[in-house]
C-alpha cells in the first residue's frame, strides 16, 4: 500500500489550482494583500511540472518586481512535482483620472515636476525620470510648461516643428519612446517670451487639449519655478495626480520648497516626494564627497511635512552634458551611477502613485458601499 501510495504521488501533476493555492501566500508589499485576492495573476498554465504565468503590476516601473517573482517562484516550486517556474509581467498603470474630475482623454496620471526657485535641476530630473520610465515601457509624455525658460527642446534633442493632425493638432514629437510638447517647438529659439496669467493659462489648455498625446502612463510636466500662475492653471485645467518638488539641500531652496508645498495643499494637489538635486559632488580624483550645498535638508522638510525623498543626485558634470547635448544621462551612460539613481527615483514615484490610487479608489467603494 505504501508503495502504491508513493507511486502515486509520484505521478500526480502539479494543478493550477495548487499553483493559485501558492501564489495566495504571495502578498503584495505596499497593498498587504495576495496577489491573487488583488486579481494581479493572469494566464496560469500549468504541464508536466512546469508552470507559467504573468503578474500584472500597477506600473512596469514597479521596484518589488524581483522579490514578487523570487517569493512566487518560491511558493510554487514546493508544489509536489513541479520542476520550473516562469514568471512574466505585463502591466496595467491605475489611473484616479474621472473619479475626482472630468478625465483627461487617455492620460492616465499627470505629475508636476516643480521647484521653489529656478536652477535647481528641475528640467534635468523631469527629462531624466521621464526617460527611465519610458525604458521601464510606461507610455511616457513630457509637457514643457516653463514657457519663460523652456529647456525642454535642448535636453530631449528636439529641434523640429511638430507636425499637426487632420483635426488641427499637434503632433507631440517623440525621442528615447517619450512623446513631449513645448513652447519651444514653436516659437524661434531667441524671442522673447512674455505671458500673462489668462494667456499662459491658455496655452497650457492648448498643451493639454490641442496636442495628440494618445495613450498615456504618465505626462510628466516641468513647471516654472515659484508658485504662480501656470502652477494654479495647471491644477484647475486637470485633475493632477500629484506634484514632486526639486530642491537641492541649501537652506534658501528649502524655504522656497515649504511655499510650493503650501500653494499646493491649498490646490489640494497631493506633494508626493522631494527629489534632493546636487546633493554632494564626488571629487574626481580622491573620491571625496563635498557636500557643496549642505545636507539632509530634504530629511528635515520629509519629516516635518510627512513627504518621502524620493532620493538624491550628486553634483555630476555628466548629467549636465546630457542636458546640454540632448541625451539624457539614463541614455547617454545608463549604467552610471546617477542613472540608477534616476531610475530608482521613478520606480519609487510609480510606487508611490500606484499605492494612492489603490488606496483612493478602495476609500471610493467603501463610501458606495455606505
Ligand atoms: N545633478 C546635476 N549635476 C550637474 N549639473 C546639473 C545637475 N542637475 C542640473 N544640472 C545643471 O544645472 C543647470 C540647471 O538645471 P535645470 O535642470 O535647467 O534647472 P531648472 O529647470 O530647475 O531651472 C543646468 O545646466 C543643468 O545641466
Ligand atoms: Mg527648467
């Protein structure tokens, strides 16, 4: 009997259902639920002891892909029988677009990129992260709303006219798989440009409702500096999913940084982290790091106001030459230190943005429920 018993086992092929059984003890980090009860699992086959499936994330930048996959890959294989897992992703970005606010059409989460006062490498992180999201596959737009300053043009590379469409709008052009629109595709390079409040806020209308942006991710915005009009248009014209402030640590950021934060809990415009920019310049030659601008002057602003850092990018004369050359340091010289601090930082914002949602949209049907 015994031997029978065992040579039955022996024979007996892993089920989906046991690799389902598996993969609900697999919990979902930030959410703290499994990730099957969070419909995350799709297309499970299981034959001959091998099994496959894919995990759907709410962001293909998300940074807890590797332990998911090592935690199922875990469960499963102590299934009786089973002898190889294969783990896929796909991914399908959350969006609180029409909850709030009238959706924009197609564009699933805007963020605005802005800083207290200008300089502090606002531009530089806006292309950056929007550049390593796009590699993670997001579908990545970039709107230049600095119309005073628009450094868009120079650091995405981007020197021709966008083309428009049969129903009069513009075509956004696209490099490194991001689609991006500025003032400075269509106006000459030199001339002067001077907005007031109501024409600024029509042009960041147009932006938003003339351009053909098609399916997005996430349109990542880079604002002027301050706090004033274009910031205020901005939140009025759609319903932003967030903003993240650029500093750099010095204290005259920093005091900068708390108005920004203000204006926009007044807008009720959720401050999602603090990027801290030339924090520090690693000495070339003896490895040295200066901390030219001071530091943890983001930490102080985090725990006061119970905002994330989001992280920090030294001083590097790289990044600057990605800028001014029109190739991003995450293109230029990907495995640079620096890129994988920017790419960590988006993993971190879409972490961020996709635990909002999730929260948001569950607070939604619990008070439907009531
Ligand atoms: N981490 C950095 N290391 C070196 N240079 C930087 C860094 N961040 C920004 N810069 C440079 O500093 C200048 C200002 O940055 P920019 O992104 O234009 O600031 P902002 O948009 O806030 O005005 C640019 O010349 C840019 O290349
Ligand atoms: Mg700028």
């Amino acid at each position: 009997m015994k031997f029978f018993g065992k040579s039955q086992e022996a024979t007996t092929e892993p089920t989906k259902e046991q690799v389902l059984d598996a993969l609900r003890t697999v919990i979902e980090p930030d959410l703290h639920r499994d990730i099957v009860t969070l419909q995350m699992v799709k297309n499970v086959a299981v034959c001959g002891g091998v099994a496959r499936f894919t995990i759907e994330l709410t962001t293909p930048a998300c940074p807890l892909k590797k332990q998911m996959e090592d935690e199922s890959r875990t469960a499963i294989l102590k299934i009786p029988g089973m002898k190889e897992v294969t783990v896929e992703f796909s991914a399908n970005v959350t969006s609180r677009m029409g909850v709030d606010r009238p959706a924009l059409a197609g564009i699933k989460n805007v963020i605005a990129i802005t800083s207290g006062k200008g300089g502090v490498g606002k531009s530089t992180c806006t292309v950056n992260l929007a550049t390593a999201l796009a590699q993670t596959g997001a579908r990545v737009g970039l709107l230049d709303c600095d119309v005073y300053g628009p450094d868009i043009p120079t650091m995405m590379g981007i020197h021709e006219k966008p083309e428009g469409t049969a129903d009069r709008k513009f075509i956004p052009p696209e490099r490194y798989h991001v689609k991006s629109m500025s003032i400075g595709y269509l106006v000459e390079e030199d001339a002067p440009v001077v907005w007031r409040g109501p024409m600024l806020h029509k042009v960041i209308e147009q932006f938003l409702k003339d351009v053909a942006w098609g399916e997005l991710d996430y349109l990542l915005v880079d604002m002027p500096p301050g706090t004033g009009d274009a910031q205020l248009s901005l939140s009025q014209l759609v319903p932003l999913t967030g903003a993240v402030i650029v500093t750099t640590p010095q204290d005259v950021a920093l005091v900068d940084v708390k108005k920004a934060i203000g204006m926009f809990g007044q807008v009720k415009v959720p401050v999602l982290g603090i990027v801290e920019n030339m924090a520090g310049f690693t000495c070339s030659h003896c490895g040295h790091l200066e901390q030219i601008f001071g530091e943890g002057g983001g930490d102080k602003l985090a725990a006061k106001f119970n905002i994330p850092v989001l992280g920090r990018v030294p001083l590097d004369p790289k990044v600057r030459v990605g800028g001014d050359s029109g190739a991003p340091i995450v293109v230029s010289d990907p495995s640079s230190p620096q890129s994988a601090t920017f790419r960590d930082i988006a993993g971190k914002l879409c972490q961020i943005i996709s635990i909002k949602n999730a929260t948001l949209a569950a607070s939604d049907s619990l008070a439907v429920l009531e």
